[in-house]
C-alpha cells in the first residue's frame, strides 16, 4: 500500500522541525512506485494530503505560510472565481491577509484559474490591498475595457471624474500609492526576468518540491550536458559531470598540511542528493 504509507508520512510532516525539508525527502522516493504528488488547488486540495485516483494531491495546510488559525477563512474563501478583481476582493471578505493570499498563488493553488503569471498576481494582489473600497470599487467597474489590468486602471482613474465631477484618485493619492508600491514594483521585476526559475524558488520554499519545474530544465538553455543527481552517482569516478542543485550545507576547511583550503557541500535536486568536494 505505497499510497497510503507515503499519504501517512506527508500528514506526519506538519509535526516535524522542518517540514517542507521532510515533504522534499519524501516526495524524491514517489518516482519509483509512480505516484506524483499532485500540487495544490484551490478547489481540489483539502486541508490536509488526500489520496486522488493513483496519486496524492497536496494539503492546503502543508504550505509554508499558512496555518491552522487559517482554516476558517480558507474554507470561506474557496471557490471558483471569474476574474483576479473578485480572487483578491474574496480574499478580503473572508479576511485572509496578504500573506497568505500571497502563498495560495505562489503555491500554483490558484493556476487554474486565470492566464496570468504567478508574478504579476501577486504584485496586483499587494497593490489592491492598497486601494480605500471606494478606489476597488472603480476598479471593478474599469476591469473589462483594460483587461483586468489594475496598473492600467489606475493611470486611468487619475483622469476619471465621478458623478459629482471630482477626479477618482488625486495626483497626491497616486503619488502615496506608488510610493508604497514602489518595493513590491522592484521584487516583480526582478521575478520576470525567469518566470520558471521565479516559480521553482516558491514552489520549492512554499511546499518543500516543484510539481511542475526543474532545475536541470530551466538551465539546459544556459548551460550543456547537465544530469540529475542521481545518474551522476552510476558516472565512472574522476569523470567530470554538470548538475545543478541547492546547497544545503557547506564547510570550509583547511587540509591537515594546512596548504590547501577545500570547500565540502551537500548539493539536492529532485532526483537525490550529493556530497561534492
């Protein structure tokens, strides 16, 4: 029962000192009995690891970010969304923090959802949490005629007058708001430079493994005959192999001589991991 046992140590995690470290461990040995763990889903996932058909899809709770006081709020504000505007504003309704919202996309919880990048949602998602109800409200009303693009939308309110003939959001307004934006503006730019290298990062610190990206193909573009861990280990000794990896720890030491210094790390991919030298 493959299924069930590794469905028990997933649920054990939670407990754990470290538990996106202990769901990575254990997510490598799957490729063998070939069951995935299926990535998190707004609508699919339960709180807790659930056994789906052949596979294990992932517990809302078991990602990094989110926590049992959330439960509530989680259950009120799951559900099927037509456009961001109404994700966000849900969010705010069922009185999820920016944190947390911020976890669920970059977690891929809400992939299915909408076309956009993880990056750009998150961004629009800390700028909405910006905006007085009344700004939101416009916003609302503004989101078809400029593509659910709320940095659009609000260039255009600086020119939009109301019924009583006043502008929607006063230079002043905007300038606060852009000053506050600013940062979130810096960290989304620097995302989009690698969309793929950008979701592996979250998905790898939000839920310990990527479904979806790995290291060897997102850098096969850049970088030649890189392999995965695990075929590097049957490679003859003193040839030389590419991989790829994190590290997760490092020393630095001297030879007994104390003429050389050497370097000795533990480098992981999703395949295994390697004491490199």
């Amino acid at each position: 029962y493959p299924k069930e046992f590794f469905l028990a140590l997933l649920r054990m995690t939670r407990h754990e000192s470290n538990p996106i470290s202990e769901i990575s461990k254990t997510t490598r040995e799957f490729q063998a009995f070939g069951i995935k763990l299926l990535p998190p889903h707004l609508v699919k996932s339960t709180m807790d690891f659930h056994i789906e058909g052949d596979n294990i899809r992932f517990g809302l709770l078991s990602i990094k970010g989110i926590s049992d006081k959330t439960i509530e709020k989680i259950n009120e504000f799951k559900g099927e969304f037509d456009s961001k505007f109404e994700v966000f504003q849900a969010s705010e309704d069922a009185k999820l923090n920016l944190g947390t919202l911020c976890a669920l996309i970059q977690a891929g919880a809400l992939d299915n959802e909408f076309d956009h990048s993880r990056s750009r949602m998150v961004l629009e998602c800390q700028l909405w949490k910006l905006l007085t109800t009344r700004e939101k409200r416009y916003a609302m009303e503004f989101a078809n005629e400029y593509k659910h693009d709320l940095i659009e939308i609000l260039k255009n309110l600086r020119e939009f007058k109301d019924e009583k003939g006043k502008v929607v959001i006063k230079d002043s307004r905007y300038e606060t708001i852009k000053k506050k934006y600013l940062p979130y503006l810096d960290i989304y730019s620097m995302n989009k430079k690698s969309e793929r290298f950008a979701n592996w990062y979250y998905e790898k610190t939000v839920l310990g493994y990527s479904p979806n990206h790995t290291l060897s193909d997102i850098f096969s573009n850049h970088i030649s005959n890189l392999i995965k861990i695990n075929a590097s280990q049957e490679v003859p000794i003193r040839r030389q192999v590419r991989i790829v990896g994190v590290i997760n720890d490092l020393f630095r030491g001297r030879s007994r001589k104390n003429d050389n210094e050497y370097i000795r790390l533990t480098v992981e991919d999703e395949t295994s991991e390697i004491t490199c030298l």
